[in-house]
C-alpha cells in the first residue's frame, strides 16, 4: 500500500473522509467506459481539482456523485452513506453544483435564483431571503444593488457569482464544480477563482472541482487529480508534488515542459532561502559601511530603520567610497540609500515576487513579515528554491 493511500485510509478511519469513491465504473451500454475502477477519497474541507483531456470522465464523475449519472459497479460515499442507497432528490438538494456561466434560471431575479434551494426544502420566505442577501454580500454582489435585477442584466463574472451564492444557500457540506470559470475572460477568471478562494478560507467547503485549465488547478487545489482516458488516475497529489515529481510520462506529458515555471505559483517564500546582504543603519557613517560592505565582499547593503526593524532602503559600496573621495568622510548612509521600489510578504509566492522582479527590472525585493525586514528575494535565490524542491537535488558544497 502507498504511503498515500495509507493516509487516506487513516484519514478514513478517524471520520475525515467527506466522499468516497470506490472501484467506481461507468461503462455506456456500446461498451465506450468514461470511468474505470476510479479509487480516491476527497478529504473534509478539502478542494479537488480533477484535471485531464477531453473526454475522461472529469464532468462524469461530478454527475456520479450527485447521481446525475448512476454509476455501472463500484461505490460512491458521501460522508459514509452510499450516495445510491439515497433519494436523488434528497440527495442534490444537500449538494451544491455550480457550472459554467451559474446555469441561472432566466425569469427569477438575482435573489430568488440564490434561494431556490432553500425554498424548495420548504424555508420561510424571511429566513431564505436572509439566507440569499447575506450570501450576495459574501460574493461582492451588495443584495440591495442586485438582487432585483435578473440574469440578463448581470455580466458573466457576475452571474458567475450568483451561481455560487445559490450553490451555497443550503449550506451543503460539499461543492460539485464543473468548469465554473471557464466561460469568462482571463481577466474575470481570475478575480473569481481569487474570490472563491476567499470565501473557501472562511466556510472551507469540500469542493471537487473539474478544469481543463492546469494553472486553475495549481492555484485552487489542496490536491490534484490527473486522469486520463477512461477516467484513469495517473497521479493524486498535492500541486506543488504533481510538478515537481511528475508519476509518470502520461503526466509529464500533460503538464507541459513549463512545468517548471508553473511551479512558481505553488513554492512559497522561505525566509532560509533568501539573500541577506550587509545590514545598515541610517545613521552609520560611510566609513564604516564601506568597510562594512568590503569586509562581507558586498557590492550593496540594506538600510534599515533606527530600530532596525524597517527597510528604508539600500547603498552601494560605490556610492559610500566615492562619497569618502569627495572629502564627505563625516557623511551618514542615509544621504546616500536609494528607496526600494516595492517590497513583497515572506507569505507570497515565487510566482508573485518573480513577476514583480521582471516588471520592475530590480535585482533585488525586500521580504517583509508584516513590517520587519526578513532577507532579499533576488533571481538566483527564485533558482536555489526551485532547485530544492525538484526529487533527486543535492545541495552543493560551497
């Protein structure tokens, strides 16, 4: 047994499991199999993406769970309960399921779209109009500004959004996904998948999630499943182990040959892995930090506050050497620290610091934690962490 199917199954034993698939299979009676022998368990406030080609049986398995599909052998549980031995309608009603474009109903204003479910398990209008304006608040649609309008007076990103505000007005403990991004512009996407993401910090749903976008995937999982065709696993793990240690060539394949670059999304800052050049205060006198900064073999210095806590800045050895010629011998760093241009939190990515180096053509971005300086993000220290994380690497020995 694999060191991850021993945990599942110890994440089984203790109750942790929220849905189960066992052995499931659906095979369509002209022999053609969407899923074969499909075997993983999704976690208690977990979030699974289910990636793959066209045509694996992603949008089928989402169907099986909520018996949308019924499945040909295998189980499917839902907290423990064999979602077949259940009353479909029951069933769906305690699921959310969101799909492209919110699948909103057309002659229902905003409000009453949100609160279709509750009122079909019988709510009193107070308690489900209640329910529908605090999950519009929850999604950045303001009730009183929206929730009169119909779904034709909404943009896509917006209905997109009432779509999962109605998935989450019965307060389901699970979220069936279907590409719900996936019918609006990159730039919309992303807001949504980073609102999303939001709203899952707070109420931490279970959500099995199906994309054909990888880098959606890296970004939103816990866990990610690469299927192939036939509803095949290839490989289930945690994003930043499924582009670092790819299981095999069906996956390394799928993923691409930039799975390098998109594992900067997926490496955090370490506070080990960053630069720290020679510390300086404002008030120290360029003899000393040049000598300072000749000693360490540093061509530049940070500059921090009077407490030592804040960057100010930073100074080049040139600049305090060439200020000792000119007779300014007295003169403090101070004069002569050049502002950064931005800085970054250790919480942050690779990605996030990485993009903010090229934009801003800097060699160097201070880290902070909170207000505190932490160390220096640069290029190389971006190669070092990468490195480290890809199976097989040896430190070398400077």
């Amino acid at each position: 047994m694999s060191a991850e199917t021993t945990e599942d199954h110890a994440a089984d034993a203790t109750g942790d499991v929220a849905i189960r698939l066992d052995g499931v299979r659906k095979q369509y009676p002209d022999g053609t199999v969407a899923v074969g022998d499909l075997t993983m368990d999704v976690r208690n406030g977990e979030l699974v993406a289910l990636v793959g080609p066209s045509g694996c049986g992603k949008s089928t398995i989402l169907r099986m769970v909520n018996r949308l599909v019924e499945p040909s052998s295998g189980r499917i549980l839902l907290h423990g309960t064999d979602v077949t031995h259940s009353d479909p309608v029951q069933l769906r009603r305690g699921i959310g399921y969101v799909i492209q474009a919110g699948g909103l109903l057309p002659h229902l204003d905003v409000r009453t779209n949100v609160g279709t479910v509750p009122k079909l398990l019988g709510w009193e209008s107070r308690l489900w109009r209640r329910r529908a304006d605090e999950l519009l608040d929850l999604v950045g649609l303001p009730p009183g500004e929206y929730g009169s309008r119909y779904p034709h007076e909404l943009s896509g990103g917006q209905q997109q959004r009432v779509g999962v505000a109605r998935a989450l007005a019965a307060d389901p403990p699970v979220l069936l996904m279907d590409e719900p991004f996936g019918a609006v512009d990159p730039v919309v996407r992303e807001r949504l998948q980073n609102e999303f993401l939001r709203i899952q910090s707070e109420l931490r749903k279970t959500v099995l999630f199906v994309t054909h976008d990888l880098d959606e995937a890296v970004k939103m999982a816990d866990r990610v499943a690469v299927l192939s065709a036939g509803g095949v696993l290839e490989q289930y793990a945690d994003p930043s182990t499924l582009l670092s240690d790819p299981a095999n060539e069906f996956v390394i394949r799928f993923i691409g040959s930039d799975r390098g670059l998109r594992r900067l999304a997926v490496t955090p800052i370490r506070p080990d892995d960053l630069d720290r050049p020679t510390v300086l205060a404002e008030g120290d006198g360029v003899g000393y930090a040049a000598t300072a900064l000749e000693v360490d073999g540093r061509s530049w210095g940070v500059v921090l506050d009077a407490d030592e806590v804040h960057p100010l800045g930073w100074v080049s050895r040139g600049s305090v050497t060439q200020a000792m010629r000119v007779g300014a011998r007295q003169g403090t760093v101070g004069e002569w620290l050049r502002p950064f241009a931005s800085s970054i939190q250790q919480t942050e990515t690779l990605r996030t610091g990485f993009s903010m180096l090229l934009a801003q053509d800097q060699r160097w971005l201070p880290v902070l934690d909170g207000d505190r300086y932490v160390g220096i993000l640069t290029p190389d220290v971006v190669h070092t962490a990468l490195r480290r994380g890809t199976p097989g690497h040896v430190e070398d020995d400077d």
